[in-house]
C-alpha cells in the first residue's frame, strides 16, 4: 500500500484515523472512500492507491472506529458473519456525521485542491449517496449501496450530480428497490443510475466470487468521468498519447515510450494476441519484438479521433512495407516485400496523465491477403479495398454479397 494514516476529530470530540493516498502530484480534487462493513482493509485501500493513480486526494475514513476502531476483515465466512454483525451495530447518523467532518478536514488539507466527491461500495455506497445529501460533497458515485430506498426521503436535498450503480441479481439491494430510487431521482438532472445485467452484488470487488470485470471496467469508467468532470483534474489526453506515438514510431525511443505509461501497463494486439502485461513484460516486448520490428516507413493516417474522461479512440490507416519479420503483427512470417494499408483502431485509457492501457483493433485477413498469405477466393475477406473504402465511402459496398444482386429493384 502505498497511503498513511491520519487522524480526523469528529463533531463530537472524538477522534479516529483514515486512510490517505496522495496523487505522484502531491496534490488533487478530492474523494472522501466510504467502506464496505469489512472495515478499511485491503481492498479499501487498494480502491483508494487506484484513485490517486487517477490523480484525487482519497482519505478512507474508519467509520466502525465508535464500534471497535481498526476493524480489517478479510472474506471468510467467519468475518462475514463478524461483518453482518458490524453492519447491524453501525449508526448511520453518526457515521454521516464522522463522513461530513472527514470533508471539512479535508478541504483545509494542503493535499487537496479544489473539489471533493464522494465514493463507496455496499455499506459505503449508501452512505455515499447520503453524503450528497449531508456533506456538502461535490458529488457522489455509490456501487451497489445497501438500503438506499429507505433514505429517499432525502433525495430532495441532493443538487450535485450522482451515479448509482446496482447488480440486477443483487437480493441486498434488489430490482424492486433500484425501481424505488429510479422513480425518486427522475427529476434528478444530474442522476446517473446504472444496472448491469446477469451481476451480483460486489461485481466490482476482485476477491468477490461475483467479481464481473467486464462490469467493474464499465462502470469504474462512468464513475472517473463523473468524477473528471465535476472535479477534474483536467489532462489533454490528445497530446499525450501523440507524444506516445512519437516515441514508438518517430524517435523509437523505448525508455521514453515507457516513461509515458503507469508503472504496470498493459498492451494487447487482440488480433494476434501480442502485447505485454506490467512494466517488465511490456519493456520486453516494445524494445525487442515492437519498437525494432516495425518497419521504417511505417505511417499512421488520422481518419478520427474521439476523446472522452480518460480515454482516447483512434481510427486510423496503418500502412507499411513488410521488409522485416513484424513479431506482433505477422510473427514467424518472412518479409514479402508488400506494401499494406489496413484500418486500424486503438483504444487507449489512461490513469491521470499516464497511458494505462491500449487495446489495438485491425482486420488480420486484410493483412494476410496483402502480404499474399491468404486466398480471398471464396471467402468474405477483403485486402486493400478494406482501408480505401475507410477513406472513401464510394468504393462499392458488398461486392463479398453474392445475394445482393437479387435484392436489386426490390424496394419499389
């Protein structure tokens, strides 16, 4: 872990700690971490490291501490039933009060700047919704929060935006209560509410047996950009990932192209499966099997570019001369000498201002067609007709139809 400890003094005197990671920066906008009822244990505190990689101030306050301070459990029947038991005790009042006085000590901390939202999951999901109504957060993202339809008598009081995301087989915030929080905040402009189909509960906890990736990626991308936009930090990911580019085609530059990314990147080529997961295995493949094995005149093609929160998806043509053994894209082929065009699109998250992850589309049968590897004759495959007719929309469409033909004059 890569956080400390602090102390907070609460309304009434008392005093408990919190966990705090502090953004590379030294500073961010601010995200107040409501718990599970398994206390601030490692998962809590990973999610907490993950958001300063994302660029907050993340202060995860120990909310059982007037039960029994420092409770850590893991995910064991026996620390479940020790949880339930934790849950049942827990008086939310108080510890809404203990969350509002965690935000006024945070906004006098050098280490946040700007402002602050709230983050939780099941116990601390509700308790993150609440502290949209009683904290004076900036807003609020709740994962599967337990008992949310008891408190609707509260949503009035909420004015900043809030995401809600829910399990559809969850039985501890079931259908018919997500139903109830829907109807309550319809005219919430600023309420987003999620279900994702065929989860559980804790779908966005890796030790969960309901752990749904697919899942937790959608929707920890709905909460960053709830939170980068109300809160920030604000990166121009444009410039960042040419400069990326830059590094790997242009100056060829591995130690550069690495010192762009997050220190455990990954890259995946889905087509040919290449691509490398953490620093070392990704500094392995760009300095022996990318960097060196792509040819020299090689040339990306802008045909769009969309940027979201965090993200950025390039289309593009990718053309080249395959006069070199291409490891990731045609391993174990000899060079042919073919010049290839073929689309190509990447999709690139990043965490803050560093590269996360690039996930790289292109049509290999177009390749292999090019380079004369492949028969297109017979099969629904296309060569270079593939990349001109991405940069002009009159080349004929579905000339591979061999039933299009008789659909001709049918529309009358």
């Amino acid at each position: 872990m890569a956080g400390t400890w602090i102390e907070i003094t609460a309304a009434d005197g008392g005093k408990f700690k919190a966990y705090l990671a502090v953004p590379k920066a030294g500073k961010g906008p601010g995200i107040v971490l409501c718990q599970e009822i398994f206390g601030i244990n490692g998962f809590i505190r990973e999610v907490a490291d993950y958001y300063a990689e994302e660029g907050y101030t993340v202060v995860a306050p120990d909310l059982f501490w007037r039960i029994q301070p420092g409770i850590e459990l893991a995910y064991t029947e026996q620390d479940w039933q020790k949880a339930f038991e934790l849950f049942q005790k827990f008086d939310t009042d108080k510890g809404m009060a203990d969350i509002t006085a965690t935000v006024k000590t945070m906004r006098g901390m050098p280490q946040v700047a700007g402002k602050i939202g709230a983050l939780g999951f099941c116990l601390g999901g509700r308790l993150a919704y609440l502290a949209a109504a009683r904290s004076g957060v900036d807003c609020a993202v709740g994962y599967y929060g337990v008992t949310i339809d008891q408190y609707l008598g509260e949503a009035g009081n909420i004015k900043v935006p809030l995401v809600l995301h829910f399990a559809s087989d969850d039985k501890y915030a079931p259908p018919e209560a997500v139903a109830k929080i829907k109807t309550a905040l319809a005219s919430h402009a600023g309420a987003e509410i999620y279900v994702y189909p065929g989860v559980d509960h804790a779908f966005a906890r890796p030790p969960s047996p309901h752990y749904h990736k697919p899942s937790a990626l959608m929707a920890h991308h709905r909460s960053i950009a709830l939170f980068h936009r109300v809160m920030g930090p604000h990166y121009d990911y444009s410039t960042l990932w040419d400069k990326h580019c830059e590094y790997e085609f242009g100056t060829r530059d591995v130690n550069a192209t690495m010192a762009t990314m997050v220190p455990q990147p990954y890259v995946n080529h889905i087509p040919t499966l290449t691509g490398g997961v953490g620093h070392d295995q990704l500094k392995r493949f760009y300095k022996y099997h990318f960097i060196p094995k792509t040819p020299q005149d090689t040339k990306l093609v802008p045909i769009s570019r969309t940027i979201g929160e965090g993200i950025v998806v390039d289309e593009m043509l990718f053309c080249f001369t395959h006069d070199i053994e291409i490891d990731w894209m045609l391993p174990g082929v000899a060079p042919t000498g073919k010049y290839v065009e073929i689309p190509l699109v990447a999709i690139v998250k990043f965490r803050g201002d560093k590269l996360y992850n690039e996930h790289i589309y292109w049509d290999q049968a177009s390749v292999l067609v090019q380079i004369g590897k492949l028969d297109p004759k017979g099969l629904p495959v296309a060569g270079v007709e593939t990349a001109r007719k991405l940069v002009d929309e009159n080349v004929p469409s579905n000339a591979l139809m061999k039933k299009w033909s008789e659909s001709e004059g049918a529309l009358r």
